[in-house]
C-alpha cells in the first residue's frame, strides 16, 4: 500500500505537492470515490485511480545492472557530445537514468532505472551500501599505508569512514587492491588512495550490494529479476529498524 499522491506523481501526472493539491480540490477518484483528504493509502496494482476523470498508468519499473565502460560520462546528456549512458539504453522505451555516478575514467558497475524511491534508497548515506572496487595502483603500498585506509583517511572534506582492504595482487610498479566502502563521496577511491601515496591507474566497481558484473562485458546490461529488486528492498527494511 503506498499514499495516493504518492502514486499520482509516481505515475506523472504532477509533482507530489501537486498531486496533494489535486487531491485537496476534489479532482482525485479511487474505486469511483472521491478522496479529498492526504494520507490515503491505495494498492495502485488494484485500486483504479482517476484524476480530473482520467485513469492512472504507472510506467513499468525498471532495473538495470549495466557495465560502464571507461571514458563514458554518467549522464543521459552531455552539451559536449560525448558518449554517455543513455547511448546503451536506446532501445529502453521508459526513461531510466544511473543510480550515483562514476567518473569518466572509472569502469564497472552503475544501476540505471526509472524507480526514484529505489534509486534514492541505493544513494542515502543512512543506508550505508556496499561498493566494491578493483584499483590497480602505482607502487607497494605498505601495510601501513593500507591500514590508514581502513581506519580512514582524512580528505579536504572530512575523515573517510574505515574501509575494507586487501591486495589482490602485488608488484613494485603497480599493485591491484580490493576496496569495500559504504559512501558516495566524489572520487573517494582515488582520492583515498592519492592520500595514502598510491594514485590510482585504473579502477573498476566490481559489486554494489550483492549485485556483481557476473555475465556482463564493457557496454552491455542486464534486467535485475524480481527476486533481487526484493531482495534489494528487504535489506533496506531491516537496515531502518
């Protein structure tokens, strides 16, 4: 069950303070009632929803894991023509846009969708998501320099929260680490990693939540399957208790 001018604009037909204001004027049916008050909840897969006489659709909602490749700007638009991701989603007929950004020289995992409370859900820092990424590095990072990124890191903008680190594989000139984080920050990976002495040569996301590039190569996407935006949504459930 979800509140009716909630499903008004999810449908849109206007914003949600409008869609308040629709409801407050009389101009909103459900079941062939008039609703004139806020706070109603409707199950929009049963109830029949009317505004000024008119049936509601919601758009079919969509989730895509989607391998990013590198020098693709995270955008549906960019005034300078280059590639972007709304190039791979052409044949997508709802409008979906990325959930969060990667950097242009950054590959790897972006979720790209047309459910805004999904997609909010994924960037609130409440939630603290899991992010995973392979970072290949200049130099051997000592134990060290990898401990101070698990403790955190202090940046221009604040101390970083303690990440999960371990090499993966090792090297004088270059070494690829494993890192696990739980924020958005911009550039956070190679700016925690500049910090420690190590600029980053090529980073990937590889996971987010449980959702991994299992099956995917650079430019290609997968639907998520209901079980998994379930199991996506239930997380975020018991994470607010």
């Amino acid at each position: 069950m979800e509140r009716l001018q909630k499903v008004i604009a999810r449908a849109g037909v206007a914003s949600r303070r409008k869609s308040e204001e629709l409801i407050l004027k009389g101009q909103v049916k459900v079941n062939g009632e008039t609703v004139t008050t806020l706070g109603v909840k409707v199950d929009p897969l049963r109830d029949r929803i009317e505004v000024r006489g008119k049936p509601i659709r919601l758009p079919r909602m969509r989730l895509f894991a989607f391998y990013k490749p590198r020098g693709v700007i995270t955008s549906m638009s960019d005034p300078q023509g280059r590639p972007v991701v709304a190039d791979y989603f052409r044949a997508i007929p709802e409008r979906v846009y990325p959930v969060g950004r990667l950097d242009r020289d950054t590959e790897g995992l972006l979720l790209v969708t047309n459910d805004g409370e999904l997609a909010n859900l994924l960037m609130h820092p409440r939630y603290g998501v899991e992010k995973c990424y392979r970072a290949t590095v200049q130099g051997d990072p000592s134990e060290e320099a990898l401990e101070r990124l698990r403790r955190g890191v202090r940046l221009e903008d604040g101390l970083t929260a303690p990440a999960q680190v371990r090499r993966i594989r090792r090297g004088k000139e270059r070494t690829v680490l494993e890192l696990v984080i739980r924020e958005g920050r911009n550039r956070i990976v190679r700016r925690m990693c500049e910090a420690v002495g190590h600029p980053v040569l090529h980073l990937i996301r590889t996971r987010l939540a449980f959702i991994t590039l299992k099956g995917l190569s650079p430019g290609t996407y997968r639907e998520l399957t209901r079980e998994e935006i379930k199991r996506l949504r239930s997380s975020f459930k018991q994470s607010s208790k």
